[in-house]
C-alpha cells in the first residue's frame, strides 16, 4: 500500500478534522483526511493515506487523539496513526487482531476493542504509552446461531464499545442474536464473559447507542428491520430490552428489503437517528416523550446509495452518512428544534465506509 497522497494543504477547518474510511478493494482510497468547514460544516479532502487494506472503520482514542483502524479481511489486523503537518503518519507496522473479519473497533482505557465479524469473537490489544497497539491479542469467542440458515450459521460480531462507565464492555451479535457483556482484566486485559441479553430471534442486532444519560441503549436490527430500546444497569452489568419499534417499508418497492445499519443518538440527547440500507433512508425519531420513549417522527433520502455509516458532528448541527455503493458523503442540517433532516452537501469518496471526527482544535503534533 501506499503512503500520503498530498491535496490541497488549505486548511479550512478552523482545527476541526473528519476521518473517512473506505473499503480498498471496493476502489476506496484507505483513509480520507478532511477539512471540517466551521461555517457550512462542509467536508474538503486534504490528503489521503492507503496503508492497510479495507479500513472500513476508524476511531479516535479521547485522551491522546490517536487515530486506529480496523483492516477488514481474512487476516485481520488494526493499525495506529497521528495527524501531523505531513498528514497521518503510522504508529508502526500493523497488528493482527488473532481473528477474520474485523467491523468494528473502539478504545476502552489503555486497550483496543475489535469486533471480528467473520471468527465471531471480541478480541483485545493492550495499547503502548506511545498510542500504538501491541500484540498478542486477546480474543474472546461468542457461541451459538440463529434461525437464518445463510446469516446465522454462527455468531457473527459486528460492533463492540465500552459501556459509560468504563467498567464494562458490550458487543453486538447478528449471528447469535444477543448483547454480550463481558468485564475486562486490569491486568493481562483479558475480556472475561459476564451476562448475555437474547433478543428476538432472526432479528440479527448490528449496531447499538448509548442516550447520553448511560442508562438507555438503542439496539438496532439488521435482518428484522427494528430497533430495540433497553435498559442498562452499569451497577450490575445487565441489559434488559424494554420495548420493540418495527421500521416499517411504506413507499419502498416491492421486493425491496431494507437493512438497517447504524442507529446514531444527538449529542444533546434529544433526537435518535437510524440509517436503512435498501430504502436508502435516515430515520429521525423524537425523544421528547423521555429516553425510553422515542417515536418516529421524520423520513428523508441519505443523498446516496448504501448508507453504511452515519455520524453527528461533536456540536449536533449536522448529520453525516457515508454511503458506501454510491461513493459519498452526504451532510445534512439537523433542525435543532425537531431533529429533521435538510440535506446541505456531498463530497465523493469511493466506497466510503465510516466517518469519525476530531475533537481538539489542534492536529496531534
């Protein structure tokens, strides 16, 4: 792979940074660098950096500002970067993960998460005083399956994150249809098994969010388009489903299918937002009602084909979708009374898979 490709070295963003991932072997560019425009929250390419492949999806360490991203293949493997002058420079060579398939990765303290779709399993790495990851990782396996015979021959991770509290870590199983929680060890960070939450069956959960009071999760559903609203105990590790809210198909084709993937919640907590592939749509859904209570509330079109990712700015204002057939992304206005969506510009990125954004004013020197 290659190293930086220079762009336009303007630097627009007032200090603010957007970081898009994209599937290489869809034609992606590997990771995006992007100017945030502090007026219009318009996206402007800056440079570009292809250094592992399929980086399909990013974060950012909070404290030190590292940037980590999965490689999404057979091998697996995540690697580190800092954004610097010369754009990002790697933290080293990269690390495999100990298992196939990795769609999702997140900091939890001094360790990196990933979820390894295609082994069906959490695994963790210890990160280094420098940011960098450090194997061998450590992987805890998920067992069982699930009523669909060609999605959930067996467990399938597709997202893992800490809980608030940091005490806990909560990973999403489309192939077994569950919510683990496992408690990490402070000393070999080791993820041990804690509880499991069974959801309904054949509904395949992908992605789930936290409502910013740390005690309402929003489970969203793949292969049953729903979400799921549940509460979390951080006190006792447990998560119990309170409520389902079927995402209907009114004004979609017949024959087709809609496949939820990312379920999104307003900064201020006052809004949950949920992509849908298939219908290519954002749903909006108000939390006035209370946390547990979200009611849908709005519609609009994600601008593009295959929305894979969707993300709110760290202010809330605006709304951005990566698409990933159409090879965009979209943003949109968030009405800051509603929640609704006016869409307000795009920016082409081949296979776009994932946006996150910077939270410092400065790059990380």
């Amino acid at each position: 792979m290659s190293g930086t490709q220079r762009g336009n070295r303007t630097d627009r963003s007032g200090g603010q940074w957007a970081y898009i991932g994209s599937f290489t072997s869809g034609g992606g560019r590997g990771i995006t660098v992007a100017a945030v425009d502090p007026v219009t929250g318009a996206l402007v390419p800056d440079s570009a950096i292809d250094p592992l492949v399929n980086p399909s999806c990013l974060t950012l360490a909070p404290d030190t500002g590292v940037l980590y991203a999965v490689s999404e293949t057979e091998q697996g493997a995540v690697g580190a970067f800092r954004h610097g002058d010369e754009g990002l420079t790697a933290l080293g060579p990269v690390v495999e993960v100990g298992a196939s398939g990795p769609t999702h990765l997140s900091v939890a303290g001094n360790l990196l998460l990933t979820a390894n779709y295609t082994s069906g399993s959490v695994g963790s790495l210890r990160v280094a005083a420098d940011g960098s990851p450090a194997g061998p990782a450590t992987v805890f396996a998920h067992r069982g399956s699930g009523p669909d015979a060609d999605r959930q021959e067996g467990p399938h991770a597709h997202q893992v994150l800490p809980d608030p509290s940091g005490q806990w870590v909560l990973s999403v199983d489309l192939g077994t249809d569950s919510v683990r929680v496992c408690a990490p060890d402070g000393a070999t960070g080791e993820l041990r098994g804690h509880a499991e939450t069974v959801l309904r069956a054949g509904s395949g959960p992908r992605h789930l969010a936290f409502h910013p009071d740390g005690e309402t999760v929003y489970v969203l559903h793949e292969l049953e388009p729903q979400l799921t609203v549940c509460r979390w105990d951080p006190a006792s590790g447990r998560l119990d489903p309170l409520s389902e809210i079927a995402i209907g198909s009114d004004g979609v084709p017949d024959g087709v299918r809609l496949y939820p993937s990312v379920v999104c919640v307003a900064p201020q907590g006052r809004f949950v937002w949920a992509a849908v592939r298939g219908s290519n749509t954002l749903l909006t859904f108000s939390l006035a009602d209370g946390p547990d209570k979200p009611r849908l509330t709005d519609s609009v079109e994600c601008g593009g084909s295959w929305p894979r990712d969707l993300v709110s700015d760290p202010t809330g204002r605006r709304l951005y979708v990566a698409n990933e057939w159409s090879g965009d992304v979209t943003w949109f206005d968030v009405d800051p009374e509603s929640g609704q969506l006016r869409r307000a510009g795009a920016v082409p990125v081949p296979a776009a898979a994932c946006v996150v954004f910077s939270r410092s004013a400065t790059r990380v020197k």
